[in-house]
C-alpha cells in the first residue's frame, strides 16, 4: 500500500459556503497565520473551497469570471491557502461542488433536477433556496468539465 495515495488522519474540511449577502470575505486572512495555527494543531491535511454550493469561486478565474464571489476581499484567496499550507507541509486537496450549485440552477433551471411532476428536486418548502440538484445528465456536466480545466 502506498501512503501517499490517502489522505493523512488529521484532516480538515474547511466548510466555506458564503453567499453574495456576506461581504469582506477574506478581508482579514493573513496566510502565514492560517498556515501556522494548522501546522501547530498538527494538520496534515485541509479541504479548501474553489467554488460553493451557492456556486461562487474564490480565486480568479479567467474563464469564469462573472461566478468570483462579488465580496472577495483576497483576489486569490485559494491559491494564498495553498501556498502557504504547502509552504509548512500540509496538503491541500479542492473543493469543488457539483450537486448542488444555486448560481447556475438560476441561470439554467433547465439543468435542475426536477420530479416527474415537474417540481425542482432538493430543496423542502420554507428552507434555503441553494440546496438544488443539479442534473448532471444535462448540459451541466460541460460546464463543470470546463470549470474543473
């Protein structure tokens, strides 16, 4: 067995999902502190965010520029976490959503999941909005083949 291919046993997965109402998004990151505080709690490894389940990207993309989270303080918030976790040794696998992605299921509702009678599949009345299934046998697939080049 090769260790390299598995993940260590003290690993993070940074949940990042911030939608367009919070504003200053990494407004006060400092990368050497992040990287620290993980190095010092014995992290091996840490899921960071490229793009939410509300579907915005937090690192500039050049294909996609209209999907970078309008309140991003830090430009290239992702690849400052990468860098300065390889810096101390951790590793750094991306977090990329595909389910579930409320930018594009309100752009393309023709890409959602939806039932046999036609209602949108995912999300129960009177809970939050972004939790849409995205059909991955639709168009759909192209775009996140696209986004994960």
């Amino acid at each position: 067995m090769n260790n390299r291919d598995f993940l260590p046993y003290r690993q993070i997965h940074l949940d990042f999902h911030t939608s367009e109402a919070i504003t200053g998004i990494g407004a006060q990151f400092d990368p050497d502190e992040f990287a620290a505080t993980l190095a010092q709690a014995h992290v091996n490894s840490i899921s960071c965010f490229a793009r939410c389940h509300h579907g915005w990207l937090y690192y500039q993309s050049p294909n996609f520029p209209e999907r970078i989270h309008p309140h991003l303080e830090r430009p290239n918030l992702l690849i400052e976490q990468i860098e300065a976790c390889h810096k101390v040794g951790i590793r750094v696998p991306i977090y990329v959503t595909v389910q579930w992605d409320y930018y594009t299921s309100t752009r393309h509702p023709e890409w959602v999941c939806a039932g046999a009678d036609g209602t949108i599949l995912g999300t129960p009345p009177f809970e939050a909005g972004f939790y849409r299934f995205m059909n991955v046998n639709s168009p759909y697939v192209d775009f996140l083949k696209d986004h994960v080049r």
